[in-house]
C-alpha cells in the first residue's frame, strides 16, 4: 500500500513521523475519514470545511489548500486501486524537537498523513440488513468532542466494553441523556419523527448527520434536534446511528432490550437508501 506523508508518496514500510510529533507525545491532532464508494469520494467539501474548523479550534495552521487535499485524495484512490473504502487524513501540531507543553513557535511545520483502507462492498455491508446491538456506557471524553481530534482512547475503551458484552458499539450516556455513539451519531424514531441530539460541544458535527438530516427534510419528514435517554430510546419505533464508514446503521436492541419490533425500521432503511443513492 502506498501511503502519504508530508508530500510524498511512499511503501506504508517506508513512511515514517518522528517520536517528537505531539500527535504521537500528547493526540495534538486532528482527522477526518473520506468514504470512497465505485472509486468516488463521498462529501468530500464538507470534511475539508469540518478539517478546517478543527484546526481553527486548536490554532494550527492549515498546511495544505482543499485542492492539495483533493489530488492527495485522489492519488492515493488510484494507486490503492481502491473502488470501494475509505481515505484517513491526520494533521498533527508536528515536532517541536523537545517534549513541551507549550505549542511549538509559528513556522514548526505540522504533520499530514493519508492513508486508504479497502472495504469491498462497502454499501452492501450485511449488518445493514440485520442492525447493530448497543449497550451504553457512561460517556467519559473531554468536553470539546466537536474538535475531530485523535485522542481516541475513550472511545475505543468503550467499544472494548460492547464487545465484552457481545454487541456491535456503544452509545455514549451524560447527565442521563445520550451524546453519540463511539464513532457515529445517534438517532431514534417515534411516530414518525426522526430525533436526534442539537450540535454543541458535546458531540462531533457530523458530515453524514448534516446529509441525513437534509435529506429527511427534503424528504418532507419531521426532525427534532435535542437530546434524548436510553429509557426514550428503549421505547422508540426505531433507532439507527450515521457515519462516514458506516453510512445510516439500524440499530435494533439498546441493553439488551429490543427497540421497536427489534428488526431494522422502515425510516432507517429508507434514509439509507437515499443516501446512498444521493451520494453516488
Ligand atoms: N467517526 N461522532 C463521532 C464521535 C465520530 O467519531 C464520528 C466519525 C461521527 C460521525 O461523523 P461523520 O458522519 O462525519 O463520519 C460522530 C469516524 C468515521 C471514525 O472515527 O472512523
């Protein structure tokens, strides 16, 4: 596999980031992930916008346009001969030359790195069809989950603890009401209303949630931005989580009780049909 680093093209056993990166010494760094599905990007503009915020939140220069980005992108979906997958970009703070607390002077050049995984079939993933059990967890991330940074260790704790328990993913509980799933965002359905949290700091904007949810409208269904309990949840029609990787995913028994009848919903399957449809 070819991967990118800093504005080369290398053998993945090539490519190397030095142990001073702060990305590497303390997560300074953010990310994004591009779904590829026949070869083309999904929502590309809106992850460059969302990159760009990121960066903006935590002050680090942006040290690529949208169009290096683009043909970065794209050069890696050719030479992987990916048709169906996903692109990973990382921007981190880089290396300052010593461990520091402090941000490194203006000018320290950040670190870019892509690299592409293949998922053949990716649209027709099975779980789709058969929906994905969660369990929640009591959501122990720092306060700033709209900044899309690598600091990932909570979450993969708590897709550890789903796995444990013998299900798909976690959704994650604060003050009682659920913020988002580990790697996604999530829904419930009741008498027909499509619910799901209002954006704050406390979860990610999500690029497949903005899509959803315009599609939804356009598609002359009722959406309510706020907050909602796994007791809510529990005792919805139907739940699903969306993200890049995963598109919309039906989500059929939350700990352990079934949600609706239990099998995958007729909004969740309609919402993904149509994006994917849209997205192609
Ligand atoms: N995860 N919430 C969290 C905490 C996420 O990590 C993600 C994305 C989402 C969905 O965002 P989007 O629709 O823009 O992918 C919500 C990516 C896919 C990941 O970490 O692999």
């Amino acid at each position: 596999r070819t991967v990118y680093v800093n504005g080369d093209y290398l053998p993945e056993d090539q490519a190397t980031v030095s142990v001073f990166d702060r990305g590497f010494l303390m997560a300074d760094g953010v990310y994004e992930v591009v779904s590829v599905l026949d070869g083309r990007l999904l929502d590309f503009a809106g992850h460059m916008a969302r990159l760009q915020r990121s960066l903006d939140e935590l002050a680090m220069a942006n040290p690529l346009s949208e169009n290096d980005y683009l043909d970065a992108h794209r050069a890696l979906v050719a030479r992987n001969g990916i048709t169906d997958g996903l692109v990973y970009l990382q921007v981190t703070r880089g290396n300052p030359g010593d461990r520091d607390f402090a941000y490194p002077p203006e000018g320290t050049r950040p670190t870019v790195v892509m690299f592409t995984q293949s998922k053949p079939g990716l649209a027709d993933q099975p779980a789709a069809k058969t929906g994905w059990r969660i369990v929640s967890v009591e959501d122990l991330r720092w306060g700033r989950r709209d900044i899309k940074t690598v600091q990932l260790l909570f979450p993969s704790m708590a897709k550890m603890e789903a796995k444990a328990r013998g299900v798909d993913d976690a959704w994650l509980v604060e003050e009682g009401k659920v913020t988002e799933g580990t790697s996604n965002n999530a829904y419930i359905v009741k008498g027909g209303r499509i619910i799901t949290r209002d954006l704050s700091h406390d979860i990610l904007h999500g690029i497949t949630r903005a899509a959803v949810l315009r599609f939804a409208r356009e598609a002359q269904m009722q959406v309510e931005e706020r907050s909602f309990t796994i007791d809510e949840a529990q005792a919805a029609d139907e739940a699903f989580v969306t993200s890049a990787s995963a598109f919309v995913m039906p989500v059929v028994e939350i700990d352990g009780q079934p949600v609706g009848a239990g099998t995958v919903g007729p909004v969740a399957a309609r919402l993904r049909e149509i994006y994917l449809e849209e997205s192609r």
